[in-house]
C-alpha cells in the first residue's frame, strides 16, 4: 500500500532502515514527549514508561547512595517482565547467580564457590522486587475496594504476596525509623478485579532470598501518559 510504502521510505532515508531489517528487528513506535509535571502544585510526574523507569531508577539512585556498604548491595535491572522475564536476559535466567558466583569466587578463591555455598548465601540475603502498582482512579472506583488499596501521594507500598511476616516486619521498621511513609493494598479488588499481577519476585524466592514486592503507585498504567 501507499501508507506502508511511505514508511518504508521514510525508515530508509532517516534511519538506514530496510524492510528486511523488521524480520530481526527490536523495534518499538512510542510516545516522544517528555515528561511533565502535573498538578496544580506540580506534585505528580506524567509521562510514558513510567512502568517501570520509575522503579528502576529509584533502585540506581538508591545504589549509588549507599557509598561503600558493610554487605555486598545489587541493583538488577532486567527486561521481558512483561512478557514472563523470559530470554537469557530476564529474571528466570541464571545471570544473578552467574554475577553472584563469580563475586563468591572472587571473595573465597578459585573452586570454593560451590553450588551449596551459593544457594547458603542467597537464603542469607534480602531483596525488594521493585514494580509499579495501581494507584485508585477516582474515575473509575468501582474497581478498587478503598480500605484496601493504594493511593497517590502516601508514599511506596507492598502486599503480602508470598513475603515472610518477619521480613515485611524487618521493612516496616526500616521505613519507621527513617521516617518515612508507606501503605499496603492490593492492586485492585480483591474479587472482580482484572491483572495479571505478575512483578519478578518468584524469580527471587525461588533462589531462597528473602524478598517482598515493593511498588510505586500508578495511574493510568502501561497508558501512553502514565502519573
């Protein structure tokens, strides 16, 4: 057609871009306006792909403030959440325990990192799966069940999706001690609602850590003008 034949071109001439080049191309077409604040008070953020640059750079920001802690602290930011964390890229593959092994080689000598020195140091270690959730729409109330759910400007939250009471304790002290304020809900109701709910985290406790969802709230998720 006209229409595909013009893109097509235009691909060609801007970018060097043949139509062959689609067949193993990783090619997506997204909003291209920046991010803006919104609000009277310009106390929201709008913007795409905020599920889940939001997450991932909060958890960079936090890792480079750290300096030099007293244990090892990881920062993984992997791709396909979307799609299942599949790939040798994702969440399911062995890149953390390829990274952690080596750092265990590397701390115990050629040999010594064994399979069951790993599996011990990883259920001796803690982690935050870090997602956004669904913040309530006034718009659309009906979906959520308001004295269980999340909501704008209160701060990140969690639920209790396959997290150990002592570990969501160990969190709940930290975010108290340092003064700083969160929630608990579910990303929407309870019976009714419609998600596939699906973050990293059993990817994380299927190595034996001990890890928690741990979310930004969101409006308007995976829509092209995210808050």
């Amino acid at each position: 057609s006209r229409f595909k034949g013009a893109i097509v071109r235009l691909l060609r001439e801007k970018y060097g871009i043949e139509e062959r080049d689609f067949r193993t191309a990783e090619l997506s077409l997204v909003p291209a306006q920046r991010a803006r604040s919104v609000g009277l008070d310009g106390g929201l953020v709008g913007g795409y792909g905020q599920d889940d640059r939001a997450c991932g750079y909060v958890a960079l920001r936090a890792a480079l403030a750290v300096g030099k802690p007293a244990y090892t602290a990881i920062t993984l930011l992997v791709d396909k959440e979307e799609i299942g964390s599949t790939g040798n890229t994702g969440a399911q593959s062995n890149f953390l325990a390829t990274v952690v092994g080596a750092l265990l080689e590397a701390e115990l000598g050629p040999g010594r990192a064994t399979e069951q020195r790993l599996r011990a140091l990883f259920q001796r270690s803690k982690a935050l799966s870090t997602d956004v959730t669904s913040a309530v729409q006034p718009h659309y109330a009906k979906l959520w069940d308001k004295k269980n759910a999340n909501f704008l400007g209160s701060g990140p939250t969690w639920d209790q999706s396959g997290v150990h009471s002592e570990f969501m304790l160990f969190v709940r002290r930290l975010l108290e001690r340092n003064k700083i304020p969160y929630q608990t809900g579910d990303f929407s109701r309870v019976f009714g609602g419609r998600h596939e709910g699906g973050t990293i985290l059993p990817f994380l406790t299927r190595l034996g850590l001990d890890a928690m969802n741990f979310s930004i709230p969101l409006l308007s998720m995976h829509a092209p003008f995210e808050l």
